[in-house]
C-alpha cells in the first residue's frame, strides 16, 4: 500500500468516506516480538483521536508489570483531569476482572476467560469503547476456553464503528479469515536466543 493509497479499488457501491471509516478487525499474530506492542501503539493513536479505549488482557500474570499499562493509566488520568485524548479502561484476566465479584484465581483460567469474552461481547453490542485491544485473546480460542465461531460472528456482527485489535501466537484460521488487517511477527533473531533474559524498557 504505497503512500497510505489501496492497490485496488473494489466495485462495491461503497464511497472512500465509507471505506475509510469502516471498523477495522486487526489480528497480530506469528512467532516474533511485538505483537503486543504494535497493538498498543495503534491504541496510542486511538487515544490521541479522542476514542474510547478498551483494554483486555487475557493469559498474563496480574503479578506482571506491563510499561505499558502505567502509560494508558496516566493517558486515561489526563483525560479524566483534562479532557486530553480519550478514556481509558484497562483489565487483566489474572487480577480477576474488575466487573466480577469474584476474584480469580490460577486455578479458574478457563472460566476466567469465558467471562471475560462475555463482557467484551456485551460490550461490543452496547458500543462502549471505540477501540479494543484484545491481548493474548488467541491463547483462549487456540485451548478451547472460548468458542471461535462465537467470537467471529460476534466481531463480524458488532454494531457502529468499534476497532478490535487481537493478539497472540496461532491465531485460527477463522479468525484470520474473518479479519482485515493480519500482520504475521516473524523472529530473525532474538537477544533470548544468545541466553540474555528480558530487559527493562525492551520487555516490560
């Protein structure tokens, strides 16, 4: 896609204001650093837009400081404090959702993540946020916590102008089917290969 201009234009009676702000299905998947990453960065440009932001993390440790949860936090503070960007919500499967009364606990990942489908799904038909991030969402559908065909038609069906972006290594096939954008993280090589541990500011 040279210079942000389509290859080809479709003849599908839809004008290049429809096209453009039609709501984007982004899977990043692969091998390779920075799925995550990549997400959160298209997350930063929706907050910079003025856009609801909706982060759902799936698999990781609650015990696990991610870098980029304390910038979202802070982005969301600003917003809240002066009207900066846009809202931000930001939730971990392994803290226990912040709607559940239960708490969670290492032992109920499964039922964690069904609950935690079943929010966005709610969500997603009432419009709540205008951008998701799913992340590490692949490791439930790849084990069979959450059903696939549900989590397409429920995509494929949401409502409005919702942005849904979807992480994680071995993405399904049907989810990679029904997406728009799919970016495949291929390793060439890594620090880790040469026995080096994760580091601050590169890893978390």
């Amino acid at each position: 896609m040279p210079q942000g201009q389509p290859v080809a234009v479709p003849a599908d009676g839809l004008t290049t204001r429809a096209r453009r702000n039609a709501p984007v299905l982004a899977v990043h998947t692969g091998p390779g650093k920075g799925k995550s990453t990549a997400a959160f960065g298209m997350a930063l440009r929706a907050w910079n837009q003025g856009f609801d932001v909706g982060v759902f993390q799936f698999v990781k440790s609650a015990k696990w400081k991610v870098g980029e949860e304390a910038a979202f936090r802070e982005l969301g503070r600003l917003h809240d404090e002066h009207g900066a960007g846009g809202p931000v919500e930001w939730h971990k499967m392994g803290s226990g959702w912040s709607w559940s009364r239960k708490p969670g606990s290492e032992v109920d990942h499964a039922e964690a993540a069904a609950d935690g489908w079943a929010e966005i799904a709610r969500r997603l038909a009432e419009q709540r946020h205008d951008f998701y991030v799913l992340d590490e969402f692949t490791y439930p559908l790849k084990w069979g916590w959450v059903d696939v065909d549900d989590v397409v038609e429920v995509l494929l069906d949401r409502p409005g102008r919702q942005h849904v972006v979807i992480t994680g290594r071995d993405a399904p096939q049907r989810l990679l089917d029904a997406a728009d954008l799919v970016t495949e993280m291929t390793k060439i090589k890594h620090p880790m290969d040469a026995g080096r541990k994760g580091q601050r500011g590169i890893e978390w």
